[in-house]
C-alpha cells in the first residue's frame, strides 16, 4: 500500500469493518485527540459504518480550538501595542477572544500578519529590524519544532526584535487531565499521527501505565482509521493494554531525535490553560532562560482578567467529549462556519466544522 488511493480502497475498508463487527463484543468508547482525525472520521462516514458496540468520540484535537481566550485577549493585547507587528498562522484570525478577534483588530489598523511558517515570521523580522516582530506561537508538537528552531536562528543572528509569544499545548499531559477529571468514560485513544512522529510513542505510556487506557497511533486516511479501530478493538478482546503504531510508514517508536532536541533546548515545560480543561500542569512550554530575550512576556505586560466565553456557546465542553455539537443550541443556525461564533466552528479541524460540513442529521 504505497499510494493514497490505496488507503481510501471502499473493498478494503469493507473487509476492515467487517472484521471489527466479528471481534467487537463489548461497548467500547474511543477517543481521537487530533483534529485531522475528526475531520477523517466525518468526512468518510465511518462512524455509521462500525457496529453498536463502538462509539467514537472527539476530543481537544483541534490547536486552535483549545487555546484559551486570556491566550487570545494576550494576542490582542499585543496587536495594541504601539510599533508591533504581529505574525500568525491564519486559522487563529477569526477565534473569538473576550471582546474582540484578531481579524477585528487588523481591521481596525492592527499591523498583523498571516504567514504560513514560522520562518516566514524571522523575514520579517530581518526585514524591519526597526520593529518588533511577534510570531504567535499556537499548535501542539508538530509545529513547535520549526518555532524552536526560529528562535534559535533568531538568537543566532541576534534579532532582537523577532519575538514569540508561546502559547504552545502539549497533548499526553491534556490526555492525562481528560483521565483524572472521570467525566467522561474512554476506554482506548487514537493517537495522532503527526504528533507522534515528532514525540514517539514513550509519552503516551503514562495513560497505559496509570489508567489502563490503550493507545494507538493512527494514519489519516480511512483505511488508516479503521485499521487504528481494529487495533484497539483487539486490545480490549483481548485484554491487552499497550501503545502501538498503525502509522507505521511515518512513526517511529523513538520519533524524531533532532525535532525533540531543538524544542528540549529553546523551550522548557510550563503549566498551560486549554479552553474547556482548565489549567493542566506541564502541559505548556515557555522558552528557557538562554532564549528569554525572546519571549513576548519579557518586553510587555501580558497580564489579562480571566478570559470570558461567548455566552451559549458550548466548545469547552465539545473539546471534553462531553457533548455533541448538535447538543449546542447555537449550532447551524447561529454558529456555522460562514459565521462562526465558537471557536470549535472556526477552524477547520474543529469538531463543530466537521460536524457541520459532513454529518447527516
């Protein structure tokens, strides 16, 4: 199978279900923590496809969605400030933070803009050395790596004005908070992929080893998915618990040594506020003390109240698992992807956007 065509084979996936319908024999509740997964699973239809005993459920996979609104109004805060110019990814322009957006905030004069990598931000930076430059740091561990190593070349070059603000999340420790907080039952992850080639599959083993959950690391494709399903549906049967890796053809049980290295070196765990989980504990990254030139927090005060949600919407606790988005009174009518008013529905890879475009009511 060496071709994308193949992973989305109708006859193979077919063969696939029907050997998860011929194992699975208790209710079992899976979990996806990555946004591409949600949209996979919607997108393909593959929850009508599997049998009543397995429910699938979508959790805080989406970068975006999780980021928090005091993050948001810190990013704001920073549009405001006299000089700055503010570089970020654009999928963060239109999420609400308490009182404004930063798509409201370039409206309305704000210098920000959108780049498609971080190495976009340092050209800026080199380009105006008069100015500050501020690249918002949002994603989880897939993007952190280029983020890293932009600040190392910025240190490097000695840019002073290239600056982050570091609002990066860390998902096994948010796996872990989703656990301990009990609200919601889960009895196996799919794990993401594109994380996982980066961090290898060592920090999935505390769910393994403290709540007996099982973990697999998935493909995106359809094939992919239901391949990572029939892993997990083996596991229960079988009574085993262990991480293992259907994405076999990127991830490597170590991940990537060098990508860990320069992240290890330019930043160091902190705690972090998701929207919908609260403050997890060494779920975030600030940059080390060599880097600290750097970081946005040590040239402004980005001291914020506690960030306020839309009124109605009901993100926090689609990222939890505990709802649907259907379940949301805002949902289609006053919340759509054309007018977005959570940010579950900004994002693409938001559970409320992938619901909307391809679930069938």
């Amino acid at each position: 199978m060496k071709y994308q065509d193949e992973y989305r084979d109708p006859e193979l996936a077919e063969k696939i279900v029907m050997a998860i319908k011929q194992k699975s024999r208790r209710r079992v509740r899976f979990m996806e923590v990555c946004g591409t997964h949600t949209v996979a699973i919607f997108r393909s239809g593959l929850k009508e496809l599997l049998p009543e005993t397995i429910t699938l459920i979508s959790g805080p996979g989406c970068p975006v969605c999780v980021t928090a609104s005091e993050d948001i109004d810190r990013a704001i805060l920073l549009c405001r400030q006299p000089g700055v110019m503010v570089a970020t990814f654009g999928d963060l322009m239109r999420v609400p933070g308490s009182d404004s957006s930063l798509q409201q905030e370039k409206a309305r004069g704000a210098d920000v803009r959108m780049v498609y990598a971080s190495f976009d931000a340092l050209e800026l930076a080199r380009q105006h050395r008069d100015r500050p430059v501020v690249m918002l740091g949002i994603g989880f561990e897939t993007t952190i790596p280029t983020i890293a190593a932009a600040v190392h070349q910025a240190n490097q070059e000695k840019l002073d004005n290239f600056l982050v603000f570091s609002a990066h999340k860390l998902l096994p420790p948010a796996m872990d908070g989703l656990l301990s907080a009990e609200e919601v039952h889960i009895d196996g992850f799919l794990c993401p992929g594109h994380v996982t080639t980066i961090i290898g599959t060592n920090p999935y083993q505390t769910v393994v080893d403290r709540y007996g959950k099982s973990c697999v690391i998935s493909g995106f494709e359809p094939v992919d998915v239901l391949q990572s399903i029939q892993m997990l549906v083996s596991q229960m049967e079988e009574a085993r618990c262990e991480v293992e890796i259907q994405y076999t053809r990127a991830v490597r049980p170590e991940g990537n040594p060098k990508a860990r290295q320069i992240i290890e070196e330019v930043f160091e765990p902190a705690n972090a506020t998701w929207r919908g989980l609260g403050s997890i504990p060494g779920s975030g990254l600030k940059l080390r003390d060599q880097y600290r030139a750097h970081a946005a927090e040590s040239h402004y005060d980005l001291r914020v109240p506690p960030g306020q949600e839309m009124p109605g919407c009901r993100c926090g606790e689609v990222l939890r698992g505990v709802c649907t988005p259907p379940e949301c009174a805002l949902f289609r009518e006053r919340c759509n992807p054309a007018n977005p008013y959570g940010p579950c529905m900004v994002s693409s890879e938001g559970t409320c956007a992938a619901y909307y475009r391809y679930h069938q009511e």
